[in-house]
C-alpha cells in the first residue's frame, strides 16, 4: 500500500491507497515544533485506528509547500514505515509541461492537482485550491500549466479582519441565508464566503476567456465544499486531489 502525504501551510492530510483506491485518509496540524517521534506516534495510532499496519505500507509519496516540515516526515518513513518517500521536486517525473517563467518556483502541490485534474477530468482546466491561500491554475487545452494567480485564502482573510477591527469577532464559517446580512454574524458570514465565491467567479471568468468557455473547474481544498455549493462555475468538488496526484506520480517514477 502507499502512503501519501500532503504537507500544506494549515493541515498535512495523509491517504493510504490500495492499488487504485484511497482506503484512509486523514488531516492533522501542520505544527513546525512537533518532533519526527510525535508525528511518528499520530501515525501509527490513525493507521491502528483503520486495521491497518505499518508493513502493509511498502511505499511513500510526498509533497511539501514547508521545507522544514518536509525533513520532519523524511524521518517519519524512515524510523517508523522503513522507506525513503518519493518527493515531488524538481527531477521528479509528473508528464506536466509546466510553462512558468520560472518553473522551480511553481509549488509542488499545485503540480500534484494539475496531474490529478488532467488525469480525472481532461483540458482545460481551472484549479481552484481553496485552503491557506486561494489558488488558481490554467492548463490549456495541450495539457500545458500556464500559471495562475494566487489570492488571501478564506481563513486568512477572516482573520485579519477579526484581528484589525476591534468591534468585530470571530463567527462560525458557514453560508448565510442571505447576502444582506441583517446582524453582524450574517454580514460578516456573508462578506466572508459571498465575497470569496465572488472572488472565484471574477477570476474563473477571466482564466475563461484565456482558456476557453469550455474549461472545467475543480475545486479541492479545506475550504472548497463551503464555497463550491454557493455558485454554478464550479463543475467538480475533489477533496483529495493531492492524494490522487501523488499516487499518480508515484506510478510514474516507480522503478525509475
């Protein structure tokens, strides 16, 4: 079985597959000041949980937008699963032409959804990852990653305004009954999640007139359930996009 790791900015998620298919999967806090031995024990008490044990687990994929937290799970698989991961860098094989000005500094994890995405959904696409920032990704008709634009996610951009306005509170992040909010809680609920679906049909549109009409959107990502159901411009919702893209890559550079 492989273990698939995903390390964001917010949550690392982790998925164990067998063959084809996701058989687990879990998010846990993406904290620097845990050591190798914590993650390691959180490890082995999620894949007990599942009935799973760790010499059904014979490979690793992993991808890392936190270089130190990357070091922290190398450790992991070595002292707790015995294996070396693959990680998705720069020499990795993904079948993606990537036309960045500057490839190197397109993030892993957003070459893992473009794999995914094309592999699940055919061109063109717009990726839409809705979790520590906003982000979007054009890959045209050729199965070319063009680039893509890079906003404040949901949860950051809440909280700054929590932070900076001294009358205003945290509220729980779901959708309102109504865009006019008549009480605080629904004006800042509709301000949050309104505004951020607004955000994705301004910048869905633009990419669509550079990609074509028929580009299909996919949105994954913490917050892409709560954002998705509020608007028609996204086709598909994939929470694990990540996980299948680090599958797939792991499939083409086994043996290599």
């Amino acid at each position: 079985m492989l273990l698939a790791i995903d390390i964001g900015n917010t949550a690392i998620t982790l998925g164990v597959f067998r063959q084809d298919a996701l058989a687990a999967s879990w998010r846990l806090a993406t904290d620097p000041g845990r050591l190798p031995d914590e993650y390691g024990a959180l490890l082995l008490n999620l894949l007990g949980h599942e009935g799973l044990e760790t010499a059904q687990i014979d490979a690793a994929s992993m991808c890392s937008v936190v270089p130190d937290m990357e070091q922290v799970f190398r450790e992991v698989c070595g002292r707790y699963l015995n294996l070396s991961p693959l990680v998705v860098e720069t020499g990795v094989r993904t079948g993606l032409r990537i036309l960045y000005d500057s490839p190197r500094d397109v993030g892993a994890d957003r070459v893992v959804d473009a794999v995914a995405a094309m592999h699940l959904y055919g061109t063109p696409l717009v990726i839409v990852d809705l979790g520590t920032a906003t982000v979007f990704d054009a890959i045209n008709r050729e199965g070319e990653y063009l680039g893509g634009a890079i906003a404040p996610g949901v949860g950051i951009g809440a909280e700054a305004l929590f932070q900076r306005a001294a009358k205003l509170y945290r509220v729980e992040m779901s959708k309102p009954l109504s865009a006019i909010g008549r009480n605080t809680v629904a004006a800042l609920q509709s301000g949050i999640v309104f505004g951020n679906i607004g955000l994705i049909e301004g910048l869905v549109a633009r990419f669509k007139e550079e990609l074509g009409d028929d580009a299909k959107v996919i949105a994954t990502g913490g917050y892409a359930d709560l954002l998705a159901e509020g608007t028609a411009i996204v086709d598909h919702v994939n929470p694990n996009l990540t996980l299948l893209g680090l599958r797939l890559i792991y499939e083409m550079n086994r043996g290599a």
